[in-house]
C-alpha cells in the first residue's frame, strides 16, 4: 500500500499516538491566586485513577513472582508498600508543579501556613528587584500598595515639560469640527 502525503489516510496515520503514549491530554489548569497567571500542570491533584491502580498491581505482581521462592501469595502484600511509595511521589511531585514559575506563590503552603507563604513570594520579589538594581519597596521606605513606590521623580522643571499638541481638528463642511 502506497501513501501519498496528501492522501487523508496518511495524515490519520501520522497523528496517532503509540499504544504506550496516553491517549488523551490529562492538563489541569487553573489560574495563580497570586498574579492571575494562567497555570497548565500536567498532573491531576487525585492519584487515584485506574491506570495506576493496574501499574502499582502489575509491578506488585511481578515483585511477587520473582520473590515467590520466599514469600509465596505473601508477596501480594506488596501492593501496600508500592501504592504508598507511589502516591507519596506523585503527591511530592504535584506539590512541585502547582508552585507558580512567575511569582512563587505556593497554594498548599498558603492553605497551611499565610505568612510563610507571604515571605516566600516577598523573597521571590526581592531577589528580582535586587537583579535589576531597583530597591525593593518596603526597603526603601514606601508602603507596599501605595503608588509612591511606582512612582519616578520628576526631574524636569514645569517650564522644561513637554506638552503634546492637541489632536487636528478636521472639517467636516457644515461647520462642525470633531476631534479625533
């Protein structure tokens, strides 16, 4: 069979995945709490799904064949163990997506504790200010929330300031002129 890359049934067979590939996409977004940002994590907070229940059954079951000389059926025991060190990874590993890359806003330490959460993401801001060279604004005196911290000096005088010039009128015959 010959396949021409404008034939359908080529581009069908280009766009699907391998049996050891998930099928679908298991994104789970939502957004930071803390800058808005839109967060796309590749892991779902519940481990329990079926395909892992078969994975942590399937290992057990091959852990429990080759030590079956000593255990015998004991070894299906093993199950236990391995679904906990299984969830305990996939629950560290969660932990570490969910952290925003942006502002470093931790929401399950924020469930835990607010204030150390609060240090973190002010920690995260100072080290930035401090790479630019720009102080950071509770350091220099300014209240975090008011626009004195955002605000430049102004260095020029009121009679060096520029003015923009007005936007052109145009006439529209009748007398009228309308700004644009």
């Amino acid at each position: 069979m010959n396949f021409s890359p404008h034939d359908p049934s080529f581009n069908r067979l280009l766009q699907q995945k391998p049996l050891w590939q998930e099928k679908t996409s298991r994104a789970y977004s939502y957004f930071c709490a803390y800058c808005n940002t839109k967060r796309t994590i590749g892991l779902h907070p519940s481990p329990w799904k079926p395909r892992y229940l078969f994975r942590v059954a399937v290992t057990s079951a091959l852990v429990m064949l080759a030590t079956w000389p000593l255990f015998d059926w004991k070894g299906i025991v093993a199950f236990v163990p391995f679904w906990i060190a299984f969830e305990t990874v996939y629950r560290l590993k969660f932990r570490q997506a969910v952290v925003c890359h942006l502002c470093g806003f931790d929401p399950i330490l924020y469930m835990k504790d607010r204030n150390q959460a609060k240090e973190l993401v002010r920690a995260r801001y100072r080290e930035a200010y401090a790479a630019r060279g720009i102080p950071f604004p509770e350091d220099s005196g300014a209240k975090p929330g008011s626009n004195a911290a955002r605000q430049k000096p102004n260095t020029k005088s009121s009679t060096q300031q520029i003015r923009r010039p007005s936007a052109p009128r145009l006439d529209r015959g009748a007398g009228q002129n309308v700004d644009l």
